[in-house]
C-alpha cells in the first residue's frame, strides 16, 4: 500500500457544515484518514441531530447502563503434525518442518484475526538449556505472531474448510533426549451473525392534519 499522501484538491468544492473543517485541513493527511474523520463527523453531526428530537419511542434492551454479555467458551481445535514417513522421528540434531493447523468446530461464529504463538518448555516446565551461542538446543521458528487470519465456521459439508494450516520449523540442536511441550498462546475475535426481529413494535399514534 502506498505511503504517498492524497493529493485531492477540494478548493471551491468544500461542503457547508461539519464536513468542511476537516476537508480544509486535508493537505497532510491521506486518504484513509480522511474517510476515518469524515465517518466520525458525520456520525457526530447525525447523533447531535437526533438528540434534539422532541418524542421518543423504545424498544428491545436499552438499558441505561452498560452490560456485559455472558461471554461462551469457544475453544479451538489445534493439531500439531509431522513426519514424512513412519521413521521420521524428531531427534536431538534435526530441522523438522511442522504443521499447525487450526480449525473451527462451531457452525455459528467465525474465528476473526486469529493469531498464535508458540512457546517450546522442558517436560518438568521450565526453560530449554541454551547453546554456548546463547540459542535455545530446542526451538520454533517462527515463534511469535504466526497468523491465520480468518478461520470459517464449521461447515458439516466441508469439513476441511473450517481449518487453516501454517507451517513452522522446529530447530533441534545439541538437545538433551527426552520429552519436551509445546504450548499455543493464540487471540481471536469471536463474530456472530446474528438475525432477529424485535418482537415489540414501535407505535406511532398519527393525529389529524
């Protein structure tokens, strides 16, 4: 994506109102900043409006306070995988390419922005011995944001596309023999859709003209 800002010139063409302010102070800004600006002002200018407005109907949960919704536990499926044969062990000198797959077993909600990391500890859960080089003898690269974007919700038809792959390398060098974890750390947005129609209307009394 470019840097470059946008050199629209809006002289002699400036809306009145709200808008105007922000398009006069436009020439070091870009583009996108812009728009962010103007959807805010206009936003700002429509809110005021309707704050004025004399009669009032509600309907649905406007409670005077702010809520906070039960949040559900979505838990995903991460699966680890390896080996390119039955004998492709992983040894204490060895580059190994691993799969980390991760899928969504729900069929209402999407994975938004899903971001993991990987963290390599001994079986007892303390740190990997380091190298005289100051590297850990057992590591994951990459380690930190390893990203899947968006992970669908689960399709019952297509099974495979509710999962998303990544691959990393698991770097063993002058490793002591034995067992060893590897835990995720991952952060996503949960996103519904959701359809309703409220079921109380709003009544509007119409008196004659």
């Amino acid at each position: 994506m470019s840097d470059q800002k946008d050199q629209t010139s809006f002289e002699g063409q400036l809306p009145p109102g709200p808008l105007r302010a922000i398009l006069e102070k436009s020439a070091n800004q870009t583009a996108a900043d812009l728009c962010e600006q103007l959807e805010e002002a206009g936003d700002k200018a429509i809110r005021a409006a309707c704050a004025k407005k004399q009669f009032e109907l509600k309907t649905g949960n406007c409670s005077d306070r702010c809520q906070t919704v039960e949040e559900p536990k979505i838990v995903p499926c991460l699966r680890l995988r390896w080996g390119d044969s039955p004998q492709d062990h992983l040894e204490t000198d060895d580059t190994e390419v691993l799969c980390i797959t991760v899928c969504n077993p729900y069929s209402n909600v999407v994975l938004k922005d899903f971001n993991l990391d990987l963290f390599v500890l001994t079986a007892a859960g303390g740190a990997v011995p380091n190298l005289p080089d100051g590297n850990p003898s057992v590591m994951i690269k990459p380690q930190f944001n390893i990203c899947f974007d968006d992970i669908p919700a689960c399709d019952p038809q297509k099974p495979d596309s509710s999962c998303v792959s990544r691959e990393v390398v698991l770097i063993n060098r002058g490793a002591v023999a034995g067992q060893y974890k590897v835990f995720a750390l991952y952060c996503f947005e949960a996103c519904f859709t959701k359809l309703a129609v409220e079921r109380t209307p709003f009544v509007l009394d119409l008196v004659s003209s």
